[in-house]
C-alpha cells in the first residue's frame, strides 16, 4: 500500500513538474503580448486623391495633418486592383509624388498592397521596382493578398526586402511561415458588401476584435469616409486597448533563457506520467518495476522522436496531450468527485494540459498564424469516443448497452459528433442562425471574451449533473460523454495559439462560472420535480 502511494505521489511530482515549466513560458508568453502594442492604421492614397485631387498642396497637407491627428499612420500604394475594396492600381505621377513627399515629411510609413499569382510574380516584381526607384526608398511594409499556396515569391524578394511583410488575415498561405516571421504582422480588412452589411458600430466591433483576440497589427481600412467620425472613433478604441500607431514586429522570442529540447523532454515527462497514473488506475498495477519500464518506453519514444524532428516531435505530444487529458482527467476523477467539485477539478486539469500544449507551441509562427496547430477538430471529439469506450469496457460484464436504447443513443451520438465538426470551422457548411449569432454578439460585448456554447450548456452542466449512482446507465454514459465535450472546447481554445493568453483564460473562466451556475440551477430543478414526483405518490 505504501509503495503505490509513493507511486502515485511520485508521478504526480512529474506532472507537477511539467506544469511549472509550462507557467513559465506562459509567463514569458504575456511578456511577449505586452510588448506587441503597436498598430498600424493605413489608408489608401487613391481614396485621398478621390477626395482633394484638385486641391493645392496647402489643403493636401490639412488633410494628411488631420488624418494623423486621427490616428492614421500610412499610405498604401496598390500595385493589383482589388475590386472587392472598389480599388484601382495606383499609377505614378507628379501628384503621388509630392503628396508622398509630404506624407513622409509627416511622419507617415508608405505601405505597397500587391495581390500576388504565381504567373504575375515577375510584372508585380516589376512594378515594386518602379515604385522603389521613384520613391528612392524601400516601402515600410508590403502586403499580400490572396497569396496561393506554395507560392514563390523569390521574384519579389529580390526586388524588395521592407522592414515588414503585411499577410491579410484568412488570405494567408499555409507555407508563408517561410518569410521571416519576425518581419511578419497580420492584416486585417472589411470589403464593401461587408461593411455596408456592418454599419458604423458593427465595422467598429469588428476592427476592435481583431486587434483584441486574433494578434491583428495591421489595419487597411479603405473607403474610410463612408461614415462620419469612422477613423476618430477607431483611433480612439485602439487608444483605449493600450495600443500606439507603428508597424509591430515579433521581435521578442520565448526561446529567451530555457531550451526548446529541455522544455519538449520536462513535458513529456509529465505527459508520461498521466498516462502511467491511468493505467495504474484502470488496472490496478502495485508494483514499480512494471510501470517504470512502460513509462521508460513511452518517454523514451518521445525523446527519440524530438531528437529526430523537434518541431514535429511538438505538434506531435501537443496534439498528445489534447487527445489523452480530458479522457484521462474524467475516467480518474469520476468515481473520487461529483456535482461541482468534479467539474472544477476536471476544468483546472484541462487548463493546465492546455497550457502544456500552449507551452510546446509558443512560437511567434503559432502567434500570428503563420502555422496553426493541427489536429483540431480530432482532438475536439476524440476525447468523447475515448470516455464512451472506456465506460463499456468497464462495464462490459452488464451488457446493458446491447438494448435498444443504446443503439438510439449510439445514432443520436454520431448525429451530434458530426454536427460538432462540421460547425467548428470558421466556414461552416450549415450557416450560424441569426438568433445565435445575436447571442453571441451579445455575449461578447457583456463578457469581452464569450464563452462557448459547447462549454457553459452542454460539457459543464452534464458534469455538474454527473452522479456515479444514476441508476441509469445511458444518462450516465451521456453525461460524462458530454462532460469530455467541454474539456476539450477548453483545450481547443488554447489551441487558438493567435489568441492572447490571458483572454484564452478569461473565455475559460466565463465559460465555467457560467456552466458551473446552469448546472446548478438544472440540478436544484431536477431535485424539485423528484420531490413532486414523491410528494405524488404518497398521495395517492
């Protein structure tokens, strides 16, 4: 008995051990995010030629001084014409060149905006060129729109080397990692449909959340005089956020003090130990020498792994740790807890596997999206399956699931299961309905980070509810099935790596205050209609 104990505590010291690195660098993560406070608001020149084209040079000079003073801090010069935006490509003559003469006396970085083909690279590297030598000076950034995957963009590089390289968000290439990402901001725009769809308030919203939650820096805000006071008010929210005018790099890197490989092999240590933690759970596995010999395997197969392909051998354990925690969490605590201290406990476990993988993936790539962690939707449901299987495993002497019932249940399951991953994408096939996306702006704007649906009505309230003496089986079963469902919404978020840290935790913490209050609330609701029904009975 004692030595299982000082097992158990051993290998609970792993994952403590594990945890304390994974601090560390979310330590040195919001260090990082504090540092990155600068955002470039750009605006097109062609939209100011539209406005004071015949104007002298002293009213070009207000109007740039007055664009300043609002918080515009660039010009872009388009070298594609982009429709979408309802512009043309800017061509050069006297009047682009005394205009951006006194732009630059201003103090305002001149930004190139090109849509790259793989078949026009060599004429948009052309026209860089002429910009470059007609400026005399290289462009403060350059930004690519729709650049197709695997693009090369060699022709371009060699024309032009800018400070910064702009990626417009959802356009951005599975393989753009390869610029440098030090030298890479996100960017962010609004189409015309979509701003006529927006509104003033909307539009406004919307800048603010891409600053705030996705690591946007870069702002291209054309058609910038459809509404009144649009760029003051924007100015002003971004003044608000702690954010100042400039093009942010990601400069800072967490590879600071500690080593990549060292921090890779201290997790998979304690990864390891969860898992040898299960299995003495499940089987009931007394002695050291047994245990000590898989977990030298399992460790050791990461380690040769890392050794072999570290970057790899992250994603690898990251995606891991995603599959394994809420099932492992749920399977060793449900029979130790229940009502809220298990779903507490459960949620601080998964909170800290998900620091993990936020640990292992903390590069500025993963920040701005350059590479994403894959294995998301897997990991979003896998964690279920895992929970459903194990429980008929260990109830497998009962066969209470051969019934019928749990066929139903079995089809009403798979139903949800590809609901879940069809809905978890950014475009999904069937389309968010107008009362949810109300809710959901409605909860952004109470709770600045929203909770998710899958976390605060579903996954939290079912392990609120979770009793290990239901009488029925199926219930049970649905309950912890679900329960797995918001452990791993939880890690998901994380896995949003583009996401700053400490809105990561707040949307956590929204999500289980809420879950934790539903089930409450559907658990005293439950115990009513129980004692009805009793009240009932004995009357009659």
């Amino acid at each position: 008995m004692r030595g299982k104990i000082a097992l158990r505590v051993f290998l609970v010291g792993l994952i403590a051990l594990a945890l304390a690195a994974s601090l560390w660098v979310g330590y040195r993560r919001a260090l990082w995010e504090s540092a990155y406070k600068k955002v470039t608001i750009a605006v097109p020149y062609q939209e100011l030629v539209q406005i004071v084209y015949d104007e002298g040079d002293r009213l070009w000079r207000e109007r740039l001084e007055r664009l300043r003073a609002l918080g515009v801090s660039a010009l872009t010069l388009e070298l594609s014409g982009f429709p979408d935006w309802n512009l043309n490509i800017v061509q050069i003559d006297r009047q682009l060149l005394r205009t951006l003469a006194q732009a630059k006396a201003l103090g305002f970085e001149i930004g190139f905006v090109a849509e790259i083909d793989d078949e026009e690279i060599e004429e948009i590297a052309e026209r860089v060129q002429a910009f470059i030598n007609a400026l005399g000076a290289e462009p403060s950034w350059l930004m690519l729109v729709d650049l197709p995957p695997l693009s090369n963009i060699r022709s371009l590089q060699r024309v032009s080397q800018p400070p910064a390289w702009g990626l417009l968000e959802f356009a951005e290439p599975p393989m753009s990692y390869k610029l440098n990402p030090e030298k890479v901001v996100r960017a962010h725009a609004l189409k015309s449909k979509e701003l006529e769809r927006l509104g003033f308030s909307g539009a406004l919203d919307r800048w603010e959340r891409a600053v705030q939650e996705r690591n946007i820096r870069l702002l291209w805000v054309t058609e910038h005089e459809r509404f009144a006071r649009y760029l003051e008010r924007l100015g002003a929210r971004l003044r608000d956020l702690g954010f100042r005018p400039g093009v942010s790099l990601s400069s800072l890197s967490l590879e600071g003090s500690e080593s990549p490989s060292a921090l890779y092999l201290v997790i998979a240590l304690g990864f390891t130990a969860l898992v040898l933690l299960f299995i003495q759970e499940l089987w009931s596995v007394q002695t050291w020498n047994r245990l000590l010999v898989w977990g030298g395997f399992l460790w050791g197969g990461w380690a040769v792994l890392g050794f072999w392909d570290l970057s790899w051998a992250c994603e690898g354990l990251a995606l891991g740790i995603a599959l394994v925690a809420p099932w492992v969490l749920i399977i060793l605590l449900k029979e130790r807890l229940t009502g809220w201290k298990f779903l507490i406990a459960v949620s601080l476990g998964s909170v800290g596997a998900s620091l993990a993988i936020a640990a292992l993936l903390s590069d500025p790539a993963y920040f701005l999206k350059l590479q994403e962690f894959r294995g998301v939707k897997v990991a979003l449901v896998a964690p279920m399956l895992l929970v459903v299987a194990t429980e008929l495993w260990l109830r497998r002497d009962e066969r209470w699931f051969a019934s019928r019932s749990a066929w139903v249940a079995t089809a009403a399951g798979a139903s949800l299961l590809f609901l879940i991953l069809e809905r978890s994408g950014n475009l999904p096939l069937i389309p968010v309905a107008r009362w949810e996306e109300f809710l959901r702006e409605r909860l952004e704007n109470l709770f600045i980070a929203r909770p998710r649906f899958k976390e605060f009505l579903i996954g939290h309230p079912a392990l609120v509810l979770w009793d290990s003496k239901n009488p029925s089986r199926l219930v049970a079963l649905a309950l912890l099935a679900f329960g797995a469902l918001g452990q791993a919404s939880i890690i998901n978020t994380f896995a949003h790596l583009h996401t700053p840290l400490w809105l990561s935790l707040w949307r956590t913490l929204n999500g289980l205050i809420l879950g934790l209050l539903v089930g409450l609330a559907v658990s005293v609701i439950l115990r009513i209609l129980r004692i009805g029904q009793q009240w009932r009975r004995r009357s009659s």
